[in-house]
C-alpha cells in the first residue's frame, strides 16, 4: 500500500492575502514517527503553512492528506481530522478561564465525549508527561510562560493526535523556558510522536529533525537531514541560514 | 400619634410594592439574558441578514424614552394586535425588551474582547464553532461581562417607577395611592425612597458576590 507509507502528505498549497503570496505551492509528505522542521527568515509562510495542514488558514490551493484521507475539503468533517491534528502556538492559548487539568480536559469530554472520570485520569497522565502534574488547580494567569506552554502540549497530546504542529512554540519565551519546553519536545521526538515544528532554534533542529525544510519566497527552497545540510556544499543557502543563527547565537 | 397610626396602617400595602418592583426587574434583567445574550451572539457570529435586524431592534429600544414605548405598547400595540395585557405584563414585557437592547451591548462587548486565540485553540481541537462558543468563549466572557450587568441592576430598579404612569402597583403607585388617601405626603414618599435604596444596596450586595464566587485568578475584573 502505496499511500500507508504517509501519514501527512502536502500537495501544492497555495495561499495568498491579498496581493500577497505567502505560500507558493509547498508539497512534502511525512512518515510516522519523523520530526520535520521548518527554517527560513520571518514571513516566508512556515506558519501559514501548518494553519493550512489543520485549515484554520484554508488554503488556496492544493491538497492535505492524513491516512490517505482529504483533510481538504473535507466540509464538517475538518473537526475530525482537527482531533487527529494537534497543534502547539507561540502564545500558548490556553483557556483563560480554566485550570491547567481542565484546559486539557476540556476537548477529551467535549469532544471525544469522555467521561469526567476518564478525562481526569488521562488529562492528569499527560501533565505528568510534561512535568505539569504539581501545577494542575493552577490557572494559566499563575503559570510562567514555559509552564503555560508544557501544558498547553500536554492539551494537544490527550487527543491521541497522529501528529503535532508546533507554530513556534519557544518564541514568547526567554532561554531559560525555552530550554524546559524544547526538552518536553525532544523526548517526545524520541517517544516516536510525528512532529512538524516551525521554529528558529537551530540547535533543536540540528539535534532533534529527521528532515529540515527550508524555506524561502513561498516555496521549499532545500531540503534534507541536518548531517546532510551542514556537511553537503551544494545546499550553500540554508548552511549560511543556519550558520547566522549559530554565530549570534554563540554556540 | 396619628400620623404613626396612619403609616402603620398603610405600610403592608406599600411593602406589597416590593414584589410588583422586583417582579419588573427581574423581567428586565430575565429578558435581558434570554434575548440579549442571543442577539449578541447574532451581532458577533451571525450572518448581515441577522446582525441587521438585530441592530435595528437595538436602535429602536434604545432611541425611545421608556415612556413613550410604555404609552406605545399599552394604548396601541398590544390592544392592536388583539392582547388584553393588565398593566403589569405590558410594564414587565417592554422593560424586558428595553433591557435587551442594552443588555445585548454589554455581552457583545463582552464576547468581543475574548482574544481570538481561544477560538483557534479550541477549534484546533476538533470543537465546532457552536461547541467552542459554548464551552469557551461563553464562560469566559459572561465572566468579563458580569460587572456591567450587575450595573444595569440599579438603572432598571430606578426606571420601573415609570410604571406608574400606565398604573402599574409598583412602590412609587403604591405610595401616591397612600398620599391621596391620607393626604400625608413627605414620610410616604421617604419611605417609599427609603425602600428603593434597600432594594437598591440588597440588590448589589447579591451581584457582587456572585461575581467573588465566580471569579478566576487572573482573569477578567479580578484580574491584578
């Protein structure tokens, strides 16, 4: 079976606001259990291109397929494929309103139609899974930033997904949270979770990524295993990307 | 003497004033919830073929003193479409519907100023927009909404003296009644005042303790 070798497959997404063309036909497809990385300056469509995947950006143009199944098109049934999708944001979204159990709990009763019983239980081990257990009667107003966001995976982890965006999840955060939150990502890497992150941390994307795509104008400009990226001169433009980072970066 | 006699013997039938004012304000503040609340989320998420007419309605109680829709319902509306409403349910049926004007705005406001990073997040977890309004954004902005509400309790308690005018037994009816009667005029009035300012203080003391109860650390007016 040809098409069970993908579990997300990307076909020519277009996206334009306005006159604008932030995504200028992207396809890639994604094997179970990779993490794929996105790299490129700010405005090259990385996150326009995740909100396709899940469509809370519809796309233009072009095609998302989850297990050989349109998640384009797809009418009310996007709300299935969103369960299967989880997503991870820069600014957390966590509900305001709710504890850090109950953010998570909140879509397995809602949606998955969960008992309060079994909710608690599941959301409970998923905090657990994040180093969030101690924290969850807090509000997300008492949280720190890299707190808020463990959670806000531990969300996206209770729906079982088949994958998990990642919109640059360490941005709003300062070295220190950032390092606690990328550690919760790197073994999630290694549990076998498919992942697709966008991100400007390039030691996360050489250490962590099976693939990094790099992106430029819209478009894929290279792509490839970070050994291979680094070492290969004919991928000269993302080496020099990557190679800015780490300078000013120190490492 | 007499005049102590006198007060006492009128006072339970101006106290009976209490049940027909706070029976108006509740319609008020009921009506406000069960069609302002819905109108607000019309006016935020609906379609123009439903935020137009919503807005219309809100411009129309709103531009109107209360006593011209009062004399509007009472003497037109209601006996011309065939209704032969008693005063009280004409009073309470267009506070009820004034108050939905208002009372739309405040939630509107209200749902409006819930970050729309909610609304993606819950729709990133397979919630349909109706689910997401229901066990997201609602919650969330009935909190925020609260404090202005509870602050239409006074003005609607205050404007259902206006009753009076098509004879409704509200308090300020009650107490002219009583005057006309004895000819006794400032101690009733004082006492009918003095039962608007106990409604009044009781009333707020109520919401304000509800939104303690309901409040969330760091979220909304108890935030900082």
């Amino acid at each position: 079976m040809h098409t069970d070798e993908y579990i997300l497959k990307v076909e020519d997404i277009h996206k334009a606001f306005g006159a604008n063309e932030v995504l200028r036909g992207v396809s890639f497809e994604v094997k179970k259990g990779e993490t794929l990385v996105f790299i490129g300056s700010s405005g090259t469509g990385k996150s326009t291109l995740l909100r396709c995947i899940n469509q809370l950006t519809p796309p233009d143009r072009g095609r998302v397929w989850l297990h050989g199944e349109e998640v384009t098109n797809s009418g009310k049934r996007i709300n299935y494929f969103r369960q299967r999708i989880g997503m991870v944001f820069q600014n957390f979204f966590l509900f305001d309103h709710l504890t850090a159990l109950k953010n998570v709990e909140v879509a397995l009763i809602r949606v998955k139609g969960m008992s309060k019983e079994e909710a608690r239980e599941k959301a409970l081990a998923e905090l657990r899974q994040v180093g969030m257990e101690d924290w969850a009667g807090h509000y997300p107003a008492e949280l720190s930033g890299g707190q808020a966001q463990r959670v806000s995976i531990a969300r996206a982890l209770a729906m079982d997904p088949d994958v998990i965006l990642f919109d640059e999840p360490t941005s709003a955060l300062d070295p220190e949270l950032t390092r606690e939150v990328l550690e919760v990502m790197r073994t999630l890497a290694q549990q076998g979770m498919t992942m697709l992150v966008v991100t400007h941390e390039m030691g996360f994307a050489c250490n962590v990524a099976n693939r990094i795509l790099f992106m430029e104008h819209g478009v894929i400009a290279e792509q490839g295993a970070p050994g291979v990226l680094l070492n290969d001169p004919q991928y000269s433009r993302v080496k020099n990307f990557i190679g800015q980072f780490l300078e000013y970066n120190g490492d | 003497m007499e005049l102590i006699s006198i007060l006492l013997d009128w006072f339970p039938y101006l106290l009976r004033g209490i049940g027909v004012t706070f029976g108006l304000v509740l319609s008020s503040l009921g009506l406000g919830v069960i069609i302002g609340l819905p109108m607000a989320l019309g006016q935020v998420y609906g379609s123009r073929l439903v935020r137009v007419p919503i807005g219309i309605y809100v411009w129309f109680f709103r531009g109107l003193p209360i006593l011209v829709l009062l004399f509007l319902f009472y003497f037109g509306i209601f006996p011309g479409l065939g209704f032969d409403l008693s005063a009280f349910v004409v009073g309470a049926v267009v506070l009820g519907l004034r108050g939905a004007a208002y009372q739309s705005q405040i939630f509107r406001g209200a749902i409006q100023s819930v970050g729309e990073g909610q609304m993606v997040a819950a729709q990133s977890l397979g919630m349909d927009r109706l689910c997401a309004v229901r066990s997201i954004i609602l919650p969330q902005s009935m909190r925020i909404a609260l404090p202005g509400w509870s602050n239409e309790y006074p003005n609607i308690l205050t404007d259902s003296a206006v009753c009076y005018a098509i004879g409704v037994a509200e308090l300020l009816t009650r107490a002219s009644q009583i005057v006309a009667q004895t000819y006794v005029t400032m101690p009733i009035y004082l006492a009918a005042a003095g039962i608007f300012i106990l409604m009044n203080y009781g009333g707020m003391k109520v919401l304000h303790m509800i939104e303690r109860k309901i409040a969330i650390p760091g979220f909304g007016s108890g935030a900082m």
